[in-house]
C-alpha cells in the first residue's frame, strides 16, 4: 500500500470501524468513514472532527452508493452484538446482502482492493476445535442467530465471488469476540455487560451454567492483525482472533479482580443456539501475517477501565 491512498470505511462509526480510521489515518491514508448509525455513533469520531484526512458521510449503504475515488474498501458496516443483531435483523441481513454488494460495486468501479470484516459466527455452534479456516460450520440456519450468520456467509460468498469472477483484490477477515473502549455499554455483549455491572455494584449476569467458553481479543492487537491482513495477498478466510479461551465463568472471574467489585454472580438462561466454544486457530495468521495477540483478557480488561467507567458513571438517559 504506497502512494496517496484513500480508504473508505463502511461502519466507521462502530466500535472497529472506528479504531479502523484511527490507524488508518495513523498509516497515512485519508478516510472516508460511512455510516447510517443505526448501531455506531458518530461520537466515535469526535476526536477525528478537525483531521482533514477524514470525513464521515451518514448514508445508507443498501442503495448504491458513490465517496469518489478509493484505493482501499474496508466493510465493517452491520449490527454485531447478538442483542442489536436480533433487534435489527432485516436490517442485518439486508446489510450482508445488498450492502454487501454495493461495497463490493464501489471496489470494482475504483479497482480499489477490498477487506470484508467477516465472523467466527461463520462456524456456529461448532463441532470442531478449535476452528480453523477451513472448518464449514455449523450453523442453524433459521435460529435467532441466523441473520447474523447467515448474512455474514453471504458476504463471505459475495466476496469470494468478485474475486473469483472480477478478479477484485479481496480479503476475508473471521473476527471472533473483540473488545476495548468505544463498545457500547448497552449492546449486550458479555464484557460491556460485566463491566457495566460490576462497575455499578449490580449482580453479573451469567447466562446458562456459565461453562460456555469464547476467546477474547483486545482491540488494538485486532486492528493490528486487520491491517497486516489488508497488506498480505491472502484471498481465502483468515481468523483474527485471541486464541486463549475463557469460560463465561471465567470471564467474570476476572472482570471483577479488575474492577475490584464485590458484586456476586446470578444465573440467567442461555439464549438459543448460544455456541457452547469458540477458539480460533490462528496458525495461518501467526504464519501468512506473523501476527499474534500480544494482550492478555486481564491487561486488555485494565485498559479499557476507564472508558467503561465513565460509561457506566453517565446516565441511563445518555446512553443508547
Ligand atoms: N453472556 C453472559 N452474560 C451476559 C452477556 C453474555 O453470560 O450478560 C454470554 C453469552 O451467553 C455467550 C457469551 O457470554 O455465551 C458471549 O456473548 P456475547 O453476547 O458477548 O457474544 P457472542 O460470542 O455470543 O456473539
């Protein structure tokens, strides 16, 4: 990636999306952030209001749409906690479809190179584990999760297709579980919800026997392995991802060691088809990228203090 380079970001506004501009404006790219902010806020940004290398435009991306000239596409535009996703789910499919597509148009039109923000959520409730890329999932396909998922492998297809048939410069990246500041405090997610609760002295919120497990990645390590995959020449799926698995449990284990609460826990059910593990493999991202995650849950937890603090200090009221 030499030159002046202009990148559009689709769900800019978003919790990656937004540390996306940051260090893409950190490598030298100018940035068009686009966003309906159905889930992102343009708060994000803030701090971005008075760099002239980057502009937001709140558009909708399900129609066609045209920023000028690009030279990269980064589409990370779709609601992607499991409590937005189910609130939003003809939104989240029509983004995976026919945004989707018009993301993949804009890259055809500019020859821009592409990188969908793709999911673990493509391998299901999985049977195999940990997950490797060429693991096909297993995925009900009509479940609550299934407009989540199912759009996601769309995407996956849709892409695979502009490469296989336009010879578009594609990449997919499988996100498994991310966090950092920036999250929305209320999107349901497990770690916003704990640091919510915790924070607040209110009872943590474990859903089922809290023996399900997930593998946590800290923001910047994930930012960090998107854009080493935005450089390599990889066009098949790779994983970026923590992987060091926690129990639910675990997890919560942790998040009260780093809040110092005496909050106690309180068993909730499981939702539907929650996935019972999800580890990535990540030996082709340690070997293609030479990328790794360097933070731990309980360093990456230590980081993001402050941000959740002042998020669960504001008001009810204030937030989304
Ligand atoms: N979870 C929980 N309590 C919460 C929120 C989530 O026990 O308050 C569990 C959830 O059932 C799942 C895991 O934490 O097993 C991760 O959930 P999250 O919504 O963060 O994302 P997912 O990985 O399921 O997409």
């Amino acid at each position: 990636m030499t030159g002046p380079r202009r990148a559009l970001v689709t769900g800019g506004a978003g919790f990656l999306g937004s540390h996306l501009c940051d260090a893409l404006l950190t490598e030298g790219f100018s940035v068009v952030a686009v966003d309906n902010l159905l889930t992102g806020k343009s708060s994000n940004f803030d701090h971005l209001r008075h760099d002239t290398h980057f502009e937001f435009l709140q558009l909708d991306i399900n129609q066609p749409f045209d920023c000028g000239h690009v030279d990269y596409v980064f589409h990370f535009a779709c609601p992607a906690s499991p409590v937005d996703y189910t609130a939003h789910g003809i939104a989240t499919l029509k983004v995976g479809s026919l945004g989707t597509l018009n993301a993949l148009e804009v890259a055809r039109k500019y020859n821009a190179k592409y990188l969908i923000s793709s999911t673990s959520e493509c391998y299901g409730d999985p049977l195999e584990h940990p997950q490797k890329e060429t693991y096909w999932g297993h995925v009900n396909p009509i479940g609550p999760r299934s407009v989540y998922d199912e759009a996601k492998r769309f995407s996956e297809a849709a892409t695979m297709a502009y490469h296989r048939t336009h010879k578009l410069d594609t990449r997919i990246a499988r996100i498994f579980n991310t966090y950092g500041p920036r999250m929305q405090l209320n999107d349901g997610r497990v770690i916003p919800n704990f640091m919510k609760q915790a924070l607040r002295g209110e009872e943590l919120t474990v859903y089922g026997d809290g023996n399900q497990t997930r593998s946590f990645c800290y923001v910047s390590d994930e930012i960090e392995g998107l854009l080493r995959l935005a450089k390599s020449m990889e066009h098949l799926p790779v994983n970026v991802g923590n992987p060091v698995e926690f129990t639910i449990l675990e997890c919560a284990e942790r998040v009260l060691a780093v809040t110092q609460s005496k909050s106690k826990i309180r068993h909730q059910p499981l939702p539907e088809d929650d996935p019972r593990q999800r580890r990535p493999d990540i030996t082709k991202a340690r070997t293609l990228l030479g990328w790794e995650p360097k933070i731990d849950l309980e360093t990456g937890l230590r980081l993001s203090l402050d941000y959740f603090r002042k998020a669960a200090e504001e008001k009810t009221s204030a937030q989304r």
